[in-house]
C-alpha cells in the first residue's frame, strides 16, 4: 500500500538556487523533459503517457495531498461528504452576482491527487457528436468528434451489468461506445433506490424518448446513467487510481510531489524563433513552488515543456502572475506584461444547477437521506465492508436531457430562438462572442441532436432534510447559458484567490429557461407512477407559482454545477484564443494549458469523461512535437 504522505520516487531533482536575474542559465542537465503544474484529471492522465517512454522525465507538482485508501473519497455512498473540507477543496467563491441579488456562490474544487475526480458526484457521460464538431469548427483543425470520441474510449475499460440485473432496471448500453481495455473503470450503479424506477415510465408519458447509450453520440432523452466506480471493488475511480497508482512504483522516470504548491511560472528574456516565422517565442525554464515553508525551482531540459493542468481558475492565474494576460488586468497590479494574450480570464462560462425535492409517501424506501441517521449508515457501512452491496454504492442513474422544445414546445421555442439570433446579430458584441453563441442557436435549432438541460432524479433531499422523511430531488442542471464573465487576479500574491465573476443570470434568456425548465419538473413529478411515490412539494413548494416567484428561488437556491469552462480559450489568437489547437499558449516556446479551461464552450454533459479524452489527445500531440 502506498503511503497516505507524500509520494517520493527516484529521479528527485534537488531544490535550485532562486534565480539572480529575469536572464538566467539553470542547469539543465539535472532538469525534466516535462514538468506538470497539478495532478488531477488532466495531470495524472499526462504524466502517466508522457512516461511511457522510460528514457522521457516527467515531474508532477501537486499542491494538495494524496487520498489513497480513503473511505471518504472511496466509497461512492459518501459522495459529497468533503465538499468543504480544506484538506479535499479548494473552496473558491465567486463574487457576488449582481443578477442573482449579490449571492456568493460556493465553488468546489478537488485538493489534492485525483483533483475534482476525487470528490465529484461521479458521473460519466459524453456530449452529442455536433457539439465536439463544433470545437473543430471554431477554428480547431484535428478537434472532432470521431477522434475525440476515440481518445475517450480509450480511458475506459467499462464493465457490463449483469444480464438479470440490467433487465429488471432497463439498464441498456452499447457495448461499441465503450473502451475495454483503459485506465479508467465505469459501471452502472449496482443500488438503485425505488424512489428512482418510476423515472422512464413518468418521463415517457411526457413524450421524452429513450436513449439506449447516451455516451454513442446522441443524448437527447431519457436514459440510466454511469459512473466511474470500479465494478469489482466497488470503488471510486479517480484518476490517480486509474492514472497514478498503477504505475507509482513503476517507473523511476516519474516523479510526483505533493504538497508542492506551485507560485510562480519562470520567464526568461530569451527569445526562441518561431519555426517558420519571425516572431520571438518566449522560453518558459521552468517554475518556482513551496514545500514545507521553503521556496523551491524546478527546471526543464533544452527542448523540455511546462505543462499547467492546475484547473479552472489556477491556471489562467499562473499566466497572468507570470505577465501573460491582458494588461488593463496586468499593469495595474505592476506586473510587466510578457505576452499580450487579453483571452486569459475572458468568456468563462459555467452551468448552474437547483433542485424541485418533493418528500416521499412511503419512508421505507432507501435513499441518501438515510445516512444522516447514525444507525442506519453504520448498518449501511457494515454490509458494504462485508459485501460491496446496499445504500453506499448507490450513485445517480435516473437521467433526462431534455430541449427547448420539452420545455415551452416548437413555436414558443422557434420565436424566443429567432428572438435571441436578433439580440446576437444586432448587439455589441465581439465576433468570437457572436460565433459562440450562434454555435448554442445552431444547437437550439437541431433538438434532436443536442439538448439543452438536464433533468436527474437526486435520491436525497438538495438542502437540509428533515431527520427520518425521505425525498427524491429532480435537478434541473441548464447545460447552455448565454451569460458568460471573467476570472482574473486582484493582486500579486498568489495566495489570494482570483476574483471569479460569471455573470450569473445576466441573459434574459437564461433565466426564461431556469423558469420553464422548473414547470416541467413539476409536470415529470406527477406523471406516471410518481403521482403513487411522490407526496408534497417540499421545496420550493407550491406558495412558489409565478414566473417572478420561480426564478428568484432558482436565484436564491441554485448552486455551481462546477463546471467552469473558458479561462484559457483554445482558439484562434486574433480570435481572443490563449492555446492553439496544439494546447500550447501563444507567444510561448514550450508552454502549454491541458485542462478544462482551454475549452470555449460548453457540452450537455458532466465533462469527466470528456476531459480524459483531452487529455488522451494532448499527451499524443505532446509527444508527436518531440520528433518536429
């Protein structure tokens, strides 16, 4: 078993002396081929196939902890148990929100190895074919469907329910959508609460079709959903057990430190020309970190690269701490401006998600709320340590995505849609803004190939419950606002956080949707066999009936669906881009972002499994460069 401590491997390069002058020479004999800044999704994806190649050095920094062997993060009953908690999250916060009346919202992110797939609801799921096309089509040559639904097949090795099993809960999956032979385990939930069956039945008699596999392509519908839990062992599969573990005492080329919590990207004056151009590339010799109270250099070789996998947020700060960013943002704060990329920070775009809970009629039935009551979660503990069964391997099956047409029906739909291209086409916006956005019409005006929200049934209550009553939360989760903002630096300290503003329910067309989305969870609520399951409205319960009355619960009670996209935009550089389709930063010799926030738009879907596939496809394009 590996130690909970941090993880130290062969290839330790010792701490460098700071450096004397912006223009400096480190001894790069002693350096890394590839030096990686966090080691969650994308980072232990990376440094696992960088280092396939014995003969290639990979050096992981990783601010947080391990978590190995950690019931908390392991079993997937606890799900949401840490959120909060200092030592798993990061605990960021946005500014208040003018449209949401100045909330704050909490905005998690995972500490530590396995980032966010540490502590995330475990869901795995892919977007429809037409919305990765559209990356490619922004001006993204080699970003496609076909490839990246290859790349994410590869991270998978996906085990099949048991026949009796899948028939009894109509689980249906196609077995060609799936890897075999990859890093990550998914499955379907071996636990389903009772509280969840009636979901296709109710959801047909709406006209919601079902979908047989929503991670082949098409995901518009209704369909029983997956997680990232190893089938045999019942377990959580993060990416440090699915990248990491594996190979942690493998390969002596791979080094990862943890508690090292990277403060500085390192700048030289010296320029690198641009192959096939005059334009002088900077060189990025490496970074500077703390561990344990002191403050220490890490360096690449020659040809080496750094790698910022750091997440939402943290990495577009390391660009701008570094003078990469927009100077209305940079010289204000006295930080000299190295490259001038006003991308960074801009078009962030996140999902919000709230929750319509209607208490039970009959308590007997099993839900999360059940491990609220002591003596229920020990029993629920003890028959999961004796035979990986029962409540704790439960995890969300019941979903729906459904599109603007369920919502308000074809011609309401087509005129808030024509009505919307107007503001767009006659608005002061930028161009790259106006052809994200037309990219969402152009989705909006095919609902049979890309939906627009999603709706789960949650077997617990989304706030506070009250001890003993049982409930089933349908979450509404809205997979493509038109409102998108900034995150940038308010100082030089890299211990302060960035100031996080995504301009929450700014659109009027966002907020048409929360409403109509919230009336058709009460429809889905009394249809079919739900009407025998379901007793009150608990929240926002029905004194809520006004369009006015819904969206202010939706703004008082919706909450970050943590899926922030946008920070660092791979795109076109005159098109506000921060990487190319290479994922390398523009302006850069030998500097790169593999993380959620080169992504310029958003998916109708949890984007885990999408993001293995990035990552799958960046370490082939990373390693494809050495021989250029």
């Amino acid at each position: 078993m590996l130690p909970i401590c941090l993880v130290w491997l062969p290839l330790a390069v010792p701490a460098f002396l700071p450096p004397s002058s912006a223009a400096f020479a480190p001894d790069k004999s002693q350096g890394y081929d590839y030096i990686i800044v966090g080691g969650g999704l994308s980072g232990l994806t990376l440094a696992n196939r960088l280092s396939e190649n014995p003969g290639t050095s990979v050096l992981v920094l990783e601010a947080g902890s391990t978590h190995f062997d950690d019931p908390l993060i392991d079993i997937p009953g606890n799900v949401g148990m840490v959120l909060g908690n200092s030592s798993y999250d990061w605990n960021y916060v946005t500014v208040p929100q003018p449209y949401a009346n100045n909330r704050s919202f909490q905005y998690h992110r995972g500490k530590g190895l396995g980032g966010s797939t540490s502590i995330n609801y475990m869901v795995w799921n892919r977007p429809a074919i037409a919305e990765l096309d559209a990356i490619g089509g922004l001006g993204n040559p080699g970003w496609n469907a076909e490839d990246w639904f290859r790349y994410m097949r590869k991270s998978e090795t996906f085990t099949h329910p048991e026949p009796e099993f899948a028939a009894a809960n109509n689980l249906t999956f196609i077995p060609e959508a799936h890897g075999d032979s990859g890093p990550v385990h998914t499955s379907f939930p071996i636990f389903i609460s009772d509280a969840q069956k009636p979901w296709e039945p109710a959801l047909s008699e709406l006209g919601l079709l079902r979908v047989k596999d929503p991670l082949a392509g098409h995901n518009v519908g209704i369909w029983m959903g997956q997680s990232n839990v190893n089938n045999k062992t019942q377990k959580r599969f993060s990416s440090s057990e699915a990248y990491y573990r594996p190979i942690a005492n493998e390969r002596p080329n791979l080094t990862v430190w943890t508690s090292a919590f990277v403060t500085k990207i390192l700048v030289s004056d010296h320029q690198k020309e641009a192959p096939q151009s005059r334009e002088g590339l900077l060189s990025i010799p490496g970074v500077q970190y703390q561990k344990n109270g002191e403050t220490k250099y890490a360096y690449v070789k020659d040809r080496g690269e750094v790698i910022l996998s750091a997440g939402f947020g943290r990495s577009s700060q390391l660009l701008e701490l570094a003078g990469i960013g927009d100077p209305r943002i940079l010289e204000p704060l006295g930080i000299d401006v190295k490259i001038n990329l006003p991308g960074v920070g801009t078009g962030i775009i996140d999902q919000l998600l709230w929750g319509v809970s209607y208490e039970l009629k009959n308590s007997s039935i099993v839900t999360l709320d059940d491990i609220k009551i002591p003596e229920l979660k020990a029993a629920a503990l003890a028959e999961y340590d004796a035979n990986k069964t029962g409540l704790m391997t439960i995890g969300v099956t019941a979903y729906s995505l459904v599109t603007l047409d369920d919502l308000v029906g074809h011609r309401k739909a087509t005129e808030m849609i024509d009505i919307q291209a107007t503001k767009i086409s006659r608005g002061n916006f930028s161009q790259t803004q106006k052809e994200k956005w037309n990219v969402i019409i152009n989705g909006l005006r095919n609902p049979s190939e890309v939906g627009l929200v999603e709706i789960s049934g949650f077997p617990a209550f989304f706030t506070t419950a009250k001890i003993g009553k049982k409930y089933l939360t349908f979450l509404g989760h809205y997979q493509f606002p038109f409102s998108s903002g900034t995150v940038h630096i308010v100082s030089k300290d890299v211990n302060v956080q960035p100031a996080m503003d995504p301009h929450y329910f700014e659109d009027n067309f966002d907020s048409q949707v929360f409403i109509e989305s919230t009336k058709l969870i009460r429809k889905m609520a009394r249809a079919g066999g739900f009407a025998d399951v379901l007793g009150d409205e608990i929240d926002p319960g029905m004194r809520v009936q006004s369009d006015e009355e819904i969206l202010e619960y939706v703004k008082n009670f919706s909450a970050t669906a943590y899926h922030t996209v946008g920070s660092a935009q791979m795109l076109p550089r005159e098109k506000g881009g921060v990487v190319s389709p290479e994922l390398k930063v523009y302006g850069t010799n030998n500097l790169r972002v593999v993380d959620m926030s080169v992504l310029p738009l958003q998916f109708s879907s949890h984007p885990m499994g999408m993001l293995y596939g990035v990552a799958e496809k960046a370490a082939d394009i990373i390693k494809s460069s050495i021989s250029v």
